[in-house]
C-alpha cells in the first residue's frame, strides 16, 4: 500500500497549467504539447537518470550526506526511476513508478512536498526532468521517440532515437532522419560542444541478455548536431558487440580532452572494457577474464591522484567493483573491491552508482548497492587499494537507479527507491 506523505499546493493552477509535457490528475486528461527546441535551450537545467549528459555518474560538489537521517516519502506506486533537480529551496525529485507515473516532490527542511503530477511516460521511458520558471517537468519524446529511450537538448534541435533505431533530429528546419540501427533501449550521450555518441549497428550475434534482450552495439556512432550529420562510425566485430546501453565520456587521463569508453564483449572471450578518442580512434583495451559482463560506472578521481574508471566485473556473479587508470595507451586495474551489486540480470536500469564527495573530506567516493541490494556503500579508494568507508540502511532492496543533485550552495543530495518508497539523504 502505497500513500503520499504530504502534499503541497502549487500557487497559480493557471500558470502550472503552461508546463510544456505535463498534464494528468491535475488538469484532466487533456495533455499539453510536447515542447520544442523554441520552448527548451541546452541552457535549462536537466536531470538524467545517469547524472552527466555525458553518461558519467558523478557529482560536483561535496556534502556530508552520511551524518543526516534520511527523508522518507511513501510514494503511491514502487519507485523503478528517479531523477533529481536542484530548487530554489532544497531539492526536486521527480518519481516514475511501476505504472509509469510521473510526480514530482520538494525535498526541503527535513520534508517532502508533492508539488506536480505529471502525465504518465510512454511505458518503460527513462525520465529526462528539465527546470521551469515553477520547478520541473518532463520532457517526452513524442511519437517519434523509441519508449525505452528519452531525447535530448542541443542547440540544433531535440535529438532523439527512433523506434526503427533512425537517429532524428527536429528542429526549427523540419526533421532530420540518420540511419544509424541504434539501439532501441540505447542512450545518446554529449560528448563536447554539438558533438554526441550513441551505439549504433545494433546486432543480436550475441546471445548473453544481461540487459534485458539479445540486442547489443555493433559500433560507436558520433554525431555532430551542428552540421547536422554522422562525422564518425567506429565498429567492433564481429564476433565483438559493444554490451551496454550507451558510451560513457569522461577525461580518464587528465588531459583535458575526453575520451569515449564502452564495454566490449564476444561469447567466447568475454568483456573487457575499451577507450576511444572523440574522433572514434581505438585508444586502449583492458584486460580480459572470461565470459561475462563489465559494468562502467563512473570516472572521478577517486584515488585523488588523477581520473580513474569504476566497473563492475560480472556484478550477477563476480560482484567486484575494479579501478582502471589510463596511461598514454595502457588500461590497467589498480584496485578492487568485493560483494557489490550494481545491476540486477535482465534489467536495462544500469545507473545504480554514483560517484561524489558524500562526506564533505575533499575525496571522491563511489556509492553503490552491496551484494543483496538493501544496503548502499560507499566505496573510498585508498594507497593501499579500496575500503568501505561507511554505508547506508535501506528499508527494502533497491527498486530505482541511485539518484544525486549538487544544489545551489555546493552541497549534495543522494536519493534511492525500494518497495517502501523514496529516501533522500540531502546534506
């Protein structure tokens, strides 16, 4: 049974009434167009279920959110996505449930606040929550938009993958169609300046299933918004797929540039993780270990001597969160830790991690369920190797991905679902 804690009043229903990609209890059952790139500018402020636009799982800023208790709201359906905005006083977090529903809560003064309902996402989209003037709504796809998928903000346009894996951008100029078999369920990510990355070439060679079905990337597909236009397409195989939903674009060697970094996989080898240069050039490959799934889950500079990877080695069965650190063309794991759980077999949620300063001690930690998933730790790289710093009780076994803001004065807010509702640890 789930039930609403509180539930606040939004002041002006006239006003609330103009959120573009909103619409539900409210306000009936007529619903309200989707926005455009006339109405929505990369300039607004975004919440991705993956943090970064980049797809890297990291946050800005540093809060001790290990010495506060957490807030908890009983939501009225399981929570399976959370996405997180800062407000002008305290936090925004918008709730997907198992019904697709979408609301979104205040978190401010030790209180939770319903302050939208929004109408319920194409079954099984990942949410991508952006700022208005009164808080924060939803973008949606449109018809055009596969459901397992969100679009995305550029200059040009919203960019977005087609159910029939075309790469569509609309804009001011009409609608662009780029054939590039995308991933149904992938993500396109922002690599720099107009410049974006997807998977592309989607094959089903690969029989492994960890995310859900048997489709998997046959190459990286760079994307430059501004001409607009495919500027690269770097493939792999076969036998190889590239095992994962989206690339993730960090500066993993520190030299201001970012790289572009994927999982690679083949049924007889297994997977090993895989960097490349934003023009698609191949940069380095890790090591190799036998069937099974890697997991990338953010870059930051854990050790606090420069960037490293985290990644879990089979976190079905292995549960071993590994530290790469990039040098010239060498990937090498420089540490590890056991008995962490950062996918469940069969899900394509894979953004149950975070990395950030959580305890306010100027050093970046990896958050991250432990084996079982009803338990968060939080993971500090040490000289010696990696340590369980501290940790956080959950109520229930985690239902969502792990969701984080850095609000307006530096500090951070992490949040989580389970079958009992939200918890958000905001110091």
């Amino acid at each position: 049974m789930y039930r609403r804690s509180r539930r606040g009043v939004l002041a002006g229903l006239g006003a609330a009434v103009g959120f573009a990609g909103c619409s539900g209890a409210l306000f009936g059952n007529t619903p309200t167009p989707t926005p455009t790139s006339a109405t929505l500018s990369p300039d607004r402020q975004y919440g991705y279920t993956h943090v970064q636009p980049s797809g890297n799982r990291v946050l800005d800023g540093s809060g001790d959110v290990h010495g506060v208790e957490p807030i908890t709201l009983e939501t009225e359906t399981r929570p399976t996505w959370l996405v997180a905005l800062p407000g002008e006083m305290g936090s925004l977090w918008t709730v997907v449930g198992v019904l697709d529903d979408a609301t979104t809560y205040r978190v401010a003064d030790g209180e939770a606040t319903e302050i939208e309902s929004h109408r319920a996402l194409p079954a099984g989209m990942p949410p991508l929550s952006y700022s208005t003037d009164e808080g924060s709504s939803v973008l949606r796809g449109g018809s055009v938009t596969a459901n397992r998928t969100h679009p995305v903000v550029t200059e040009a346009g919203i960019l977005s993958i087609a159910g029939d894996g075309d790469l569509v951008l609309r804009g001011e100029s009409g609608v662009r169609r780029f054939p590039v078999s995308a991933l149904p369920d992938g993500r396109i990510v922002h690599v720099g300046g107009s410049d974006y990355a997807l998977l592309g070439d989607a094959t089903n060679r690969y029989g492994h299933g960890a995310l859900g079905n048997q489709e998997e990337g046959g190459s990286i597909v760079f994307f430059d918004a501004s001409v607009p236009d495919v500027t690269a397409r770097t493939r792999v195989g076969p036998p190889e797929v590239i095992e994962g939903l989206a690339p993730m674009v960090a500066d993993l060697d520190g030299d201001g540039e970012p790289e572009v970094i994927v999982t690679v996989a083949d049924s007889e080898n297994g997977a090993r993780i895989a960097v490349y240069d934003r023009d698609g050039r191949r940069r380095a490959r890790g090591p190799i270990y036998g069937p099974g799934w890697r997991h990338q889950l953010a870059v930051a500079p854990f050790a606090g001597q420069g960037p490293e990877l985290a990644v879990t080695q089979k976190p079905h069965v292995d549960h071993v969160v590994e530290f790469y650190r990039l040098d010239d063309s060498q990937l090498s794991i420089v540490a590890e830790y056991p008995n962490v759980e950062s996918h469940t077999y069969g899900s394509y949620n894979t953004d149950q991690a975070l990395a950030g300063d959580f305890d306010g001690d100027g050093t970046v930690e990896l958050l991250v369920p432990a084996v079982g998933r009803d338990t968060l730790f939080v993971v500090e790289r040490t000289a010696e190797g990696a340590r369980t710093d501290w940790q956080f009780a959950l109520d229930a076994p985690l239902t969502s991905n792990l969701a984080g803001v850095t609000l307006p004065d530096g500090r951070l807010a992490v949040g989580a679902g389970t079958d009992r509702g939200l918890r958000v640890w905001q110091g």
